[in-house]
C-alpha cells in the first residue's frame, strides 16, 4: 500500500513538471524561438559586386558600403569589381549567385536603362530584389581644360560651327551617361559623337589628357578633377544647382531647357535571399546612411543620402525601366 502510495506521488510529481515544461515554451516569445532557430547573420565575409571599373561613382559608393559593412557587421565587406558590358556581366553575375546574403550588388540608374537597349541574360524585376537606395545625384558636363568652352552655351555653338566633329565620353553604352548624352544631342539640337569607355574612371582619364573633348559623367567621380582644373564643369543635370559646385549652373538654365539628368545608386540581391536578411540590410544601410560622417561626406561629394524600404526602391526600378524605355525610343538611342 506504501508503495503503491509512493509511485503515484511520483507519477503526479512527473507530470507535474512537464507541465510546467510546457508552460515556459509557450511564455517564450515567438520573436525569440525564431531567433533562436534562425542562424546568426553574417558569420562569415560578405561580397559586394561593382559592375563597373574602379573609379566611378558606383565603385565610390561601394567602398564607403564595403568599409561601412565590415565596421557594423563584425565581418569583411569585399568590394569584387567585374566591370563590362555597361554592367551586365556583373549583373549577371550577382543574379545567378546563391541566395544567402553574403553576395549582394551595388547598382546606379543604368541598371533600368539596359532594358532598354540589350537583350537581358537575366529579368531586371525578377532575378535580383531591392535591399536599399543610397542616393541620388547630378551628372554633369564637363570638358577638357584644352577645349575653348567655359559654359554649356559655349559647348552648343562650337558643336553647331563644327557639327560632328566633337566628340563626347561616357562610362559604356546604354549607360547612364550615354543616355544623358544623347537626351542632351536631342534638346539642344546638336551632334556630339559618343566614345564609350569602360566606366566612369577611364573616360575622364581620356578627357583629362585631352583626346576626347567633352564627359557626360556623375558628379561625384568628376568632382575632384573639376576642383583641380584638370577638368571644367560647364553645367550641372539636377533640377536645381548643386551645393557640391553652387556656382555651376544647371543645363537647363544653360539654354537647354526642360533638360534633367539625376542618377540613383542603391544596393540589390539574388532572389530569393532570406527577407530576414533583406530587412537587417536594409536597417544597417538606413543606420549608415544616418551617420554624420557619412552624411558630411556624401554632400561634399554632390550626393544626397535617400532612406527608404525595400519596396520604394522596387518602385523606382520598375518606373525607371518604363520611362527610359520611352526615352530610347524617342530619341532613337540604340546599342553601337
């Protein structure tokens, strides 16, 4: 009888305590068992793929990312420039790598021009998802210290007196800044000749030396060769002047009229990257984007940070691949 007693005591005591077992999982928040099924990220370097060579604003951007990443995420951010085809081989690239988080692309408003005049090896909308915009900035037009101009007024008559015989860089073909080059071509009533270079640095270096007469670049990479002398800025894409050069007037007020050339940079992934990672990415870059430093540092370089989910930046693609969809058909810009 004791014993018998003595096992049910047991048996209720046992029962007892896995209640209480229970009881404690399901006070634990589900915020935290997810957490705690979920592996840390990053544990391990992440790679962010430039498309273009260094040099230009996409790389500049990219190593302010990359430096800002490896500081706040306790792992190496490495910048992996694979420059070619006016950033499709890097596109290319980063859309056929795995989905973890550890590959992402750093991209600029050329990314929804290529739509444009290429055949794609990937879907612009479906092949890689919007992580976070970084800015947005002015192109400018810039000429050789060597070329009689001092303003876009200049540049128009002495592309008028010599029709043709002007020639005009840009960092690749169907770029950002050969569309601008051609907009340009089409609302002043002029014939520059495009030269495609590979990326923004190397096309300045041409203009600098003096063996094409005029750049159609972002102000960011242009900025310290204009503030050298190696370089003259005659006028500025954004809807208003630039705080970066406030004495350079716009394009517009230059006697092109209507004229506007604003490029955007930001950062995107694989599909199918984890929208967990997708949302710390985009908090971490947001965080960044809020620092003094960086602030201060992308002003003085004619950038404007932009802080915005993931969703707005897929907004702003997909509107951009309709509107310079419609501005390659207009001016009849195609693939050379």
């Amino acid at each position: 009888m004791i014993e018998s007693t003595r096992r049910t005591r047991h048996a209720r005591m046992r029962y007892l305590l896995a209640v209480a077992s229970l009881s404690a999982v399901a006070c634990v928040p589900a915020h935290a068992q997810k957490s705690a099924r979920e592996p840390a990220y990053p544990v391990k370097p992440l790679r962010l793929i430039v498309p273009f060579p260094p040099g230009g604003a996409n790389d500049l951007l990219g190593r302010l990312l990359g430096q800002k990443f490896t500081e706040r995420l306790g792992q190496q951010a490495v910048v992996d420039n694979r420059a070619g085809a006016d950033g499709i081989i890097g596109t290319n690239l980063a859309a056929n790598s795995p989905a973890d988080g550890y590959t992402l692309l750093m991209v600029s408003t050329s990314y929804a021009m290529n739509p444009a005049l290429h055949k794609l090896p990937y879907d612009p909308i479906k092949s890689l998802v919007p992580v976070a915009i970084l800015g947005t900035g002015p192109n400018v037009i810039a000429a050789s210290a060597s070329v009689p101009v001092k303003s876009v007024k200049d540049l128009i008559a002495l592309a008028k007196a010599r029709p043709g015989q002007l020639n005009y860089a840009s960092s690749g073909i169907g770029g950002f800044n050969h569309f601008s080059g051609e907009l340009f071509n089409s609302m002043a009533g002029v014939k520059l000749t495009h030269v495609p270079f590979k990326g923004g640095g190397p096309a300045m270096t041409d203009v600098i030396a003096g063996r094409v007469e005029v750049l159609f670049n972002t102000l960011t990479p242009a900025l310290p060769h204009i503030r050298s002398g190696k370089l003259v800025a005659l006028g500025v894409g954004g809807a208003k002047r630039s705080s970066a050069v406030p004495e350079v007037p716009t394009i517009a007020e230059s006697g092109v009229p209507g004229y506007e050339g604003s490029i955007w940079w930001g950062v995107l992934a694989p599909a199918g990257t984890p929208a967990a990672v997708i949302g710390k990415l985009n908090s971490e870059i947001a965080a960044i984007l809020r620092e003094p430093e960086v602030v201060k540092r992308l002003t003085a370089d004619a950038a404007e940070p932009v802080i915005a989910a993931p969703e707005y930046f897929g907004r702003l693609i997909a509107a951009d691949i309709a509107k310079w969809g419609r501005v390659a058909r207009e001016t009849g810009l195609k693939a050379e």
